[in-house]
C-alpha cells in the first residue's frame, strides 16, 4: 500500500470513521483514483485537501465507497427457498420475528423480505430494521420509488398488490413501506443489536478483505437468536461455519445453532 493511500484513508478514518483498510485494497484504490481522476485531481493527497473544503465531495465519495446495485427479488431462487424451505420452520409460535436487513441500499431488500413475510404474518405485525452507512441512499429508500428494472423479478402478483405505477416509475405502497425502519449504520464500527431471528446481508461482505469478514460473521453470529438465520449473497459463502456458531441450513442460509 502506498504511503499516500495510507496516509488517505487513515485522514478519512479520522473525518468519518469508516475504516478503508478493512475493504479489499486493489479494488477500493482503483473505484478511488478513477473517482478524483475525474474530478480532475492528480493525487490522494490534493483529492483529500479538496475534500476538506468542500462537502459535496465527501458526500460523493461516501456515495462511491457504498456499492448501491439492488433490485427487488434479486436471485430469485434464494427467495423462494426462504419462503418455502426456511421461514416456515422460524415462524413456529412466534407472533412475529425480529429481522435486520444490513447494508440494505436503496431499500429493495428490506422491502421485498416485508413482502415474503406477508406470507406468514399480517403487514401490522412485522417490523424489520434496515440498516446502511450511507445516509442518500436511506433518503432514497423511504422514499421507495423504483425503476422498472428494479422489478424484473417481482412476481406478477406481488407487484399488482404492493406496488402503484407513478409515470415511469413504480412506488412501495404505505403499508409496506411502514413496515421498514431505516438507520444509518456502519457494519465495521458501530456496535450489532442482538436476538435477531433474521439477518439477512447480501452482496456487500465480499469487498471487504477476509479478516473484516471473518469479524463480522462473528458478529452476525452473536447478533443471533439460537436456530435464527443468517442470509448471504450468492457470491458469498461462508466458509467453517461452525467456527462462528453457525451451520449450513440451505445454499447462502445459516442457522445459529449455539
């Protein structure tokens, strides 16, 4: 790692937080040096002077630091195996479960595991957080205004059900959107809530390097209710599982099981 990337993210470690180095360098480096190249900057070390005088530029790269790429349903199998093979086991005599979308994005996941939930429970009874470290894309998330793109996935029926065509655009209704609470959150620093039935965090722990990940599946792990579930992306297998209390409950799915 060159001194001046170091001497970067340590500066920006400082001003925000969030921790650099625990992200995959090479990938991270090249998404940085393409973002101040075409902002017209020479080096990290100019790039972070300007950062410093204007906030516009911090919020673009919080913006290109967060990998916001989410659609509804997306890989759709995974969801079907949800509702069919793993929730009807979690929501035996529970009048409702305690589930936290992590690094939730723009919001499609939180709200499409509120629509596989409504399987099982009345919208009035779930309550799902969705968490991400960066507040636009919380913004846009409540908003819950979607490009037809986004819905490629979403089963016909759903779609008529949960969703109001606005234009070009389609809009979350009311009720699903109310079952959603939005934080701001940073995965790497800030501390987990516990006794969670369902974790679910995909498509975001593979551009961090393996000892991040490997904290973090500790920490999912703990934030885990005993037999609670804990869902990855399907580029995103956990590996010995059983060293964080977890065992393999279906492809991408891991239960707690002490």
């Amino acid at each position: 790692m060159s001194n001046e990337y170091e001497e970067f993210i340590r500066r920006i470690k400082l001003k925000t937080g969030i921790d650099l180095s625990l992200y995959k360098e090479a990938q991270m480096k090249r998404r940085l040096t393409s973002l101040y190249e075409k902002r017209g900057f020479t080096s990290f070390d100019t790039y972070y002077k300007e950062i410093e005088q204007h906030d516009e530029l911090l919020t673009e790269l919080l913006d290109r630091i967060t990998i916001n790429v989410s659609e509804f349903y997306r890989n759709s199998k995974r969801w079907s195996v949800l509702e069919q093979k793993i929730l009807p086991k979690i929501v035996k005599d529970k009048q409702t479960l305690k589930v936290w979308s992590a690094a939730c994005s723009t919001g499609e996941e939180p709200y499409t595991l509120a629509m596989v939930l409504s399987a099982f429970y009345p919208l009035s009874q779930i309550n799902i957080v969705a968490t991400d470290l960066d507040r636009q894309v919380i913004e846009k998330a409540k908003i819950g205004l979607y490009s037809e793109r986004s819905l490629q996935e979403v089963p016909v029926s759903i779609k008529e059900k949960y969703f109001k065509k606005e234009g070009m655009f389609y809009k979350v209704n009311e009720e699903i959107k109310n079952t959603v609470t939005f934080k701001e959150h940073n995965l790497l620093a800030d501390p987990f809530d516990q006794n969670f039935d369902l974790i679910v965090c995909r498509n975001v722990l593979i551009y961090f390097t393996e000892e991040a990940k490997q904290h973090l599946y500790q920490k999912f792990s703990e934030a885990l209710t005993k037999n609670g579930i804990f869902f990855v992306g399907s580029t995103e297998q956990v590996f010995n599982p059983q060293r964080y209390g977890l065992e393999a409950e279906d492809t991408f799915f891991y239960r707690k099981v002490k």
